[in-house]
C-alpha cells in the first residue's frame, strides 16, 4: 500500500510569491490535514479536508488556502510569501477523523529567501 | 500556558535503559491521546494511540494516560540505538479531533 506522498520535496521562493503544495492520500482515505512545522512553534495545524470540503480550520491567516479533489489528492498554497513561511509543511491522511491512525507524508521544506 | 507541554530535551540515555517520556495538558476535554515518533527529515510517524486512562501496551513501548492529572507517558523498555529520534505526543477532543501537538523530546539512545 504506497503512503502519503508530497510533492516536491524542497522548494525555494523568493519573498511575495506564491507557492503550491501537492499531497496524494493513501488510497481509500478520504480526510486530508495540513500542518506547518517549525523549530520555534513545533507542529501546527492549518486546515482538513474532507470529501472535497474544508472540515476545519486552523489559526493561519487567509493567505494559507487549501482544497481537495474528488480523488481526495489535496493542494494547499501560500499567497504573498513572507520569510516566517520557511517551514516543513505536513500532510497526513486518515480515513474518517484525523486523528484516527493519521499517516504523514515525509513534508514540503519550503524556504523563503 | 500552551495546552500541551513537552520538555524538548535532548533525553541521552544508554542502549538498553527504560525511557520515560512526558507530556501535560490543561484542556480536560481532551480524549485521544496519541504519541508520534519523527526521525530527521521525515514525517511523524503513529506510535500509540489510545482514548482512556490507563496502560496501553505495545511491544517495547507503553502508553500511559491519567486523566485526573493531565498526564500522558510513554515509556520504551530496552531502548535502541534506532530509536533516537523525537517524540511527539498529541491530544485531541471529540469535537474537531483535530490534534494539537507538544513541540517533541529529542531523544537520543547511545551505543
């Protein structure tokens, strides 16, 4: 059974871009959750997907946006990026409720210079 | 005070000591407790979860829960070189489920 896989690994963007994240579920899981994770602030969660629909929402503010498509593979992306964005963004997928036996993919570090 | 608490470490200990891993917490509505191992540059990885006070064992390692203290433990019983890594714990309510995390010990078992 492939994991939960996020694509691309590495990424570098330059401050007031926009960046995509990519993650593809485990198949027949259908709750996808977002998490930004940095050394000063540990693992923190920005949103859950859930049949195509955002079940809940973290504290971040509205240039953190995400969505999911019918085949439950999710994007989040990030408008205007500022320096603090540097982070290793997590997703994790679980088949019901996220935190029943949620399955992480290996992160997006994504640097902003 | 942040709603779940971890000591960040490092934690060194010698191959083959039980270690004892801690996390607190000040919501009492919090119900599923989860502990979650990290090795460098990967992703968490599920450890135990469990949604009751008590033990809950599996292999090496077992989850404690004391609801009346707000006190989660994980302890590793004959510890490994290959379990250096950092830990997280986890806690979430029954109304989001969403998990809120502590920041994670780095726990480092030497040879």
């Amino acid at each position: 059974k492939a994991g939960v896989t996020q694509t691309p690994r590495y990424l570098i963007k330059t401050r007031g871009q926009q960046v995509t994240l990519s993650c593809s579920p485990i198949s027949g899981h259908r709750s996808v959750s977002w998490y930004q994770q940095t050394p000063g602030q540990g693992l923190q969660f920005l949103f859950e997907y859930f049949s195509e629909t955002q079940r809940n929402k973290g504290n971040f503010p509205g240039r953190f946006s995400g969505r999911q498509f019918s085949n439950s593979r999710s994007e989040m992306n990030v408008s205007t990026l500022e320096l603090g964005d540097s982070a290793l963004y997590l997703c994790a997928s679980s088949s019901d409720r996220p935190n029943t036996e949620a399955f992480f993919g290996q992160g997006t570090r994504l640097t902003v210079v | 005070q942040k709603e779940v608490e971890q000591d960040p470490g490092p934690l060194s200990v010698p191959e083959g000591a039980i270690v004892s891993l801690n996390c607190t917490y000040s919501n009492s509505a919090f119900q599923y407790f989860m502990w979650y191992r990290q090795y460098s540059r990967k992703g968490p990885e599920l450890l135990m979860y469990t949604y009751s006070s008590g033990n809950k064992e599996d292999g090496r390692f077992t989850a404690q829960v004391d609801k009346s203290s707000k006190y989660i433990s994980l302890f590793i019983r004959d510890s490994q070189p290959s379990d250096s890594a950092t830990y997280l714990c986890a806690i979430a309510s029954g109304g989001s489920y969403i998990p809120t995390f502590g920041r994670g010990t780095s726990l480092i078992v030497h040879p």
